[in-house]
C-alpha cells in the first residue's frame, strides 16, 4: 500500500514549531497531541458508515453514523503516548493497548519491554502510533507483534518518517496503510532523522 503523506497546511506549520530546538516540552506535548488529532481525521476518512433512523425534534431522518470494526489505538511507548490524547478527542470509545520498544543507543535494534493489549484487539481495527519512524526498525517488531496475537487490521501514524523507515516498513509489511504527516531527508550516523526534531520520547517527557 502506499503511504499517505498528510500535507494539510495546520499539520505543516504545526510541525515547524515542533522542529524548533527552542519549543518547550509543554509546547510540544500540545502540539503532538493536535497533530495526532488531525492526522486521526485523516486517518479514519475510510470508516464504513450504516444508516439510521431517528428522530430530530423536527422530523424523522435517516442519517449515517460509523459502523463495523471497533478500534484500538497501541502507541509504541514512549513517544507514541504523546499521541493518544489527539486521537482519543475524536474517538474517545476507541480502546487502548501499549507496546514498550526501546532502541539500542549502538546497534539501533528495539527491545521490547512491555506489551499490554486489549482482550479483544484481534476483533479490532488498530492504529498504531509513534511519532518518528527512523530505521523502521520499531514499528516493524511492533506491527509484527500485533500481527503475531491474530491482529488482522492495522494502521501506522507517525508524525515524521526517514525514507528509510518508510521503505523498510512498507516492505515488511504491505498490507498496513502507513499516515505520516512529512516525509524527511535522511538519517545521519546516529540513525537520527534530518532534519527530525531530536528525540521525541526525551522532548515530550523532558528527559534531557
Ligand atoms: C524512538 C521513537 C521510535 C523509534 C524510532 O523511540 O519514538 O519508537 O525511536 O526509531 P526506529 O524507527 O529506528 O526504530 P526510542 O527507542 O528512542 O524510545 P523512547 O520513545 O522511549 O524515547
Ligand atoms: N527516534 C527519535 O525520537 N528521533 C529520531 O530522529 C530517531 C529516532
């Protein structure tokens, strides 16, 4: 599937603020969880709708409201925690798991750590979140965990991706339609995304 770049011009200027070495972590923790919020819009343009009856104070209607899969919403801690919030303003039924991965300061490979998911997830369309997709390397353990437990509908958000991690993930996995709201230049020696916004789990919980 291609990957879906998400140019709207408030999720552009928001993400030139985020980029600044200058914003604060109260700043960037708003502004994630907005840019998540938009993206969430975006991202759920192909929900199935049923129609329905009821009844305006007016008139009878039939009107539409969503149907089919529930969703789950599993952001890669710990920057993709950073994200919940956004999207939990537009779906606030969806329910939500959590997968730890931290990737090795030298070999750059995730180690998971952590992995609580709903009891129902396989039943569930699963948008999975982390705000930056460098190597690939996270999200494609972490798409294949889910995928592991019978998960069969899966979406990844990500707020910033090296052409690197959109290559390896859309490779890894090509069923999994990929949202990333800009599409950087390259990864340096650290696999640091250029021009990136630093280290986004250390930039919203102010860890360094
Ligand atoms: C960051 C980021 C991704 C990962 C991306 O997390 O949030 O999960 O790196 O890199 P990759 O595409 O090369 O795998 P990190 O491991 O720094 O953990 P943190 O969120 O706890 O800071
Ligand atoms: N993780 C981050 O938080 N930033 C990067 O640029 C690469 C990995």
């Amino acid at each position: 599937m291609n990957p879906m770049i998400m140019d709207h011009p408030l999720i552009q200027h928001k993400i030139s603020l985020l980029r600044d070495k200058n914003t604060g972590s109260k700043e960037f923790r708003e502004l994630i969880s907005e840019i998540a919020m938009l993206m969430c819009y975006e991202a759920t343009r192909d929900l199935p709708l049923k129609e329905v009856e009821i009844e305006t104070p007016v008139a009878m209607a039939k009107t539409k409201v969503i149907s089919g899969r529930k969703m789950a919403f599993v952001p890669i801690l710990r920057a993709g925690l950073g994200m919940v919030e956004g999207m939990l303003a537009l779906v606030p039924a969806a329910k939500v798991g959590h997968i730890g991965l931290y990737r090795d300061p030298e070999t750059f490979e995730p180690h998971e750590y952590y992995c609580k998911l709903p009891m129902d997830i396989v039943s569930r369309e699963v948008y999975v979140l982390d705000p930056m997709l460098a190597t690939g390397g996270s999200a494609v353990d972490a798409i294949q965990m889910l995928k592991d437990k019978g998960v069969k509908h899966i979406k990844f958000l990500c707020v910033i991706a090296a052409p690197e991690g959109l290559k390896a993930l859309t490779e890894a996995h090509p069923d999994v339609q990929v949202y990333c709201a800009n599409l950087d230049e390259k990864l340096n020696e650290h696999k640091y995304i250029v021009p990136g916004l630093g280290d986004a789990g250390d930039r919203i919980f102010g860890t360094k």
